[in-house]
C-alpha cells in the first residue's frame, strides 16, 4: 500500500483517535469523512485501509515497536515497513535521521513469538479460550484478521435464491450460493448493494450468513406466537418474519427506541405485516409479563462483547474487557431468564450471542439450564437436519470464521418440556 503524505497525515490523526478506544472504530471514521469532505475517495480509501490493518495487526506491531512505546505515528510508519515493503528511503522527509535508523532495526526483525502476536488476539481473550489448542486459536485468530465478505439473505416473500442469483451473475456480480444457509448469497469485494432494485424491491437484505443461521434454528412456523426478545435493527426479525409467511404474531422487542425505528423502513422493503416493533423498559417490563406462556419460539441473540465480529470491527478486542465481560454475564443470565417465562410448553427457546468466549456461550446455558428444570437442551444438529441445513457441529452451534467462514456465532436450543 503506498500513502501520500496527506494521507499519512490523515491516518495517523483517524488513529490517535481510534487509539483511545472510546467509540466504535466505524463510527470514528465515519465522523471524521463527515468533518473532512474535501478528502478524495481514494483518500478515504487508504485511510481506511491503512487505520483497519493496524488495529487487526496491533500486537505484531507493538511487538516490533518495543522496546519504543509507541503511539499512532510509529505503528504507521512500522506498519508501512513490515507490512507494506515501503524503503527507509521511499520515507524521504516524513522521518528524521534517528526514526530512520529505528524503522532499519524493526525491518530486521522477525515474526513476535508469542502467542498474542501470533493470533493478533490480546492475552486476556486467549486466556479464555483455553479450551482450545494453540494451533486452533492461532487459526482462529488469523480467521479474525481477515475482512468479511457480503452476505446477502434472500428474502422469500418476494424472490428466490436461484432468481436473484441469476440476476446478480447477469450483471457482473461474482456471487455464489452460501454452504450452509438455503437462502444466502456471498459476494466477492464490497459492491455497493442498497441502491440495487432487488434490495429496493425488498427481494433482498444484507445479512451473515451466520445471523441467517440463528433465525433458521428457530424454526418459526405459520400462524405461530414468535418473540424476537433483543431485535435490535431486526435482521433476524425479518427473517423470522419470512418464515412464519408474514402470518401469526410476530414481536421485536429491543431497549432502543433507536434500533427499532431502524427497523421500519426495512420492514417497508419486506412486505411484513405480522411484525409488531415494541419498545421495552428492560427484560422484565410488563409488555414482557404480558405474553407469559404464549410464545412457540422465543429467540435470545443476547447483549455480548461481539468478540466473533472482529473481521468487521477489530477493535472489539481493545473495547472490552474482562470487567466488561463478567458484567455482560450479569445481563445475559437476567435476559434469558425472563425470556424463558414467555415459552408456552412444547416450546423452542433460542439463546444467541455473537461471541467466542465460553463464558458468554455455554457457561450461561449452564446456569440457566441448572435453575430451569423445566427445560432441556435440544441437539442444535437436529434442528439443523430439520431444517435440511448440511452441517453437523454436535449439540450447540459454535460458528468459527476459520472453520465455516462466517462472523463467530453461537446457539443453544433449549425446549420446555411439555
């Protein structure tokens, strides 16, 4: 990658701000673009690029960087020497004699040693993956490293996945068919998709193939109760939606009255009339009381540390913490506890995190199993079978993105028992 001095000017400003890890990586780049429009789009384009690979690569860098503490200015220009080829000469004028002879001892050094700079993951998140070998949290962690494709879901009620498949090819598109998810389709590169007539049409959603599979275990039927217990911008809503063939009653729920008026307009597109966007207090708001044992599904993609979503936002790993952790275990426990009591016997609850820690995942099942005898765990691989989605991983779903190349999911399938 080759910068300009402007753009190195730039990016090491964008990142002494992203550096503090106070806001989301995205959100600070957005506000900066916004505050400086006279930069190009090739401008912004290295900008991004540059700021997003130091913040995947930053224990390599800060390895190379030590004993010097560094600060945005020298993981740039470390990141331009040791991942970008750039010569001590090409650096010209930007660098002063004795930065010169620091960035010729870095070019001399090798690949960090440890186990962090391996997997470019801090050492408290490996100390929670212990259940892991080295060699599966290294590929995990080089898996994190890479950006994310696009994953689109088709949405049923206007369109099929062969249909829109055809039509991207016919235009150009490298698209092909998602392994696992019957109605996802992956791009290659980062089209710009939301002026396209299938997504303006409602024939089509941006969506991870993985997030598509956590709607498809819940198994939404016609005509059934369905509750979306964290809805948020209601990917999974719709999906849901499309499932039950916009019959039923289907309830999103969120905290955020933000979120939720996120949701409308992609609720337009869809062409959903069952869907019923409701703003709640907390878990235990009597909107929630009101549906006690009414509920067939009941869908948990619970608040968590976003921890399997580092290819799309890196900084994650610097955002959280294990202080942030044990307080987002509080909330997951409280969360599914109260979600429970909407199941009607028979019933399917799905408990979703976006995360790879244990102790978001199966650890809160656990507890909560341990408290609600009435309920059991169901083997997620016959759901999945039920659902004639080729994929087998034993009684939970734990997506890996260096295994089935999506964001880093996990699911539990709890029923009550009749």
């Amino acid at each position: 990658m080759k910068i300009n001095p402007l753009q190195f000017q730039q990016t090491v400003r964008v990142l002494e701000k992203m550096l503090r890890f106070e806001s989301p990586a995205d959100a600070v780049l957005s506000g900066w673009f916004r505050e400086h429009r006279e930069l190009g789009a090739n401008d912004r384009h290295v900008i991004a690029e540059a700021s997003f690979t130091i913040l995947r690569r930053l224990e390599t860098l800060r390895a190379w960087c030590a004993p010097k503490k560094p600060n945005a200015r020298h993981l740039l220009l470390v990141a331009m020497a040791k991942l970008w080829g750039t010569n001590i000469k090409e650096f010209g004028e930007a660098v002063n004699e004795d930065e010169k002879t620091w960035l010729a001892a870095v070019k001399g050094k090798t690949q960090p040693d440890s186990l962090a700079a391996r997997a470019e993951l801090p050492a408290w998140i490996i100390e929670r993956l212990a259940d892991q070998d080295e060699e599966a949290v290294i590929a995990l962690g080089r898996a994190l490293m890479q950006p994310a494709p696009l994953d689109l879901r088709v949405n049923t009620l206007k369109a099929r996945r062969a249909q829109v498949l055809d039509l991207l090819r016919d235009e150009g598109f490298e698209a092909e068919a998602t392994p696992y998810s019957p109605l996802g389709i992956r791009l290659a590169g980062k089209p710009s998709i939301n002026r396209h007539e299938c997504f303006l049409r409602g024939e089509i959603e941006v969506q991870d193939e993985g997030s598509q599979l956590l709607g498809l275990i819940t198994g939404a039927r016609r005509g059934e109760m369905v509750v979306d217990f964290c809805a948020g911008a209601g990917g999974k809503t719709l999906l849901l939606g499309a499932q039950m063939n916009s019959t039923g009653r289907l309830y999103a729920f969120d905290v955020s009255e933000k979120r939720l008026a996120n949701l409308k307009p992609r609720l337009a597109r869809s062409g959903l009339s069952n869907v019923h966007p409701t703003l709640i207090a907390h878990e235990n708001d009597v909107k929630v009381k009101r549906l006690a044992g009414k509920a067939q599904r009941v869908l948990v993609d619970a608040p968590c540390s976003g921890l399997g979503t580092l290819r799309r936002n890196p900084d994650l790993k610097y955002r959280q913490s294990p202080e942030s952790i044990a307080e987002l275990n509080v909330k997951q426990a409280s969360i599914l506890a109260s979600a429970a009591r909407l199941v009607a016997p028979g019933g399917r609850l799905v408990y979703a995190t976006c995360s790879l820690l244990p102790q978001e995942n199966m650890g809160i099942v656990e507890g909560f199993l341990a408290a609600h005898p009435d309920f059991e765990l169901t083997p997620v691989d016959a759901v999945l079978a039920e659902q004639k989605i080729p994929l087998a991983v034993g009684d939970v779903l734990q997506l890996n993105p260096a295994v089935h190349q999506t964001d880093g999911f996990f699911a539990a399938v709890l029923t009550r028992k009749p």
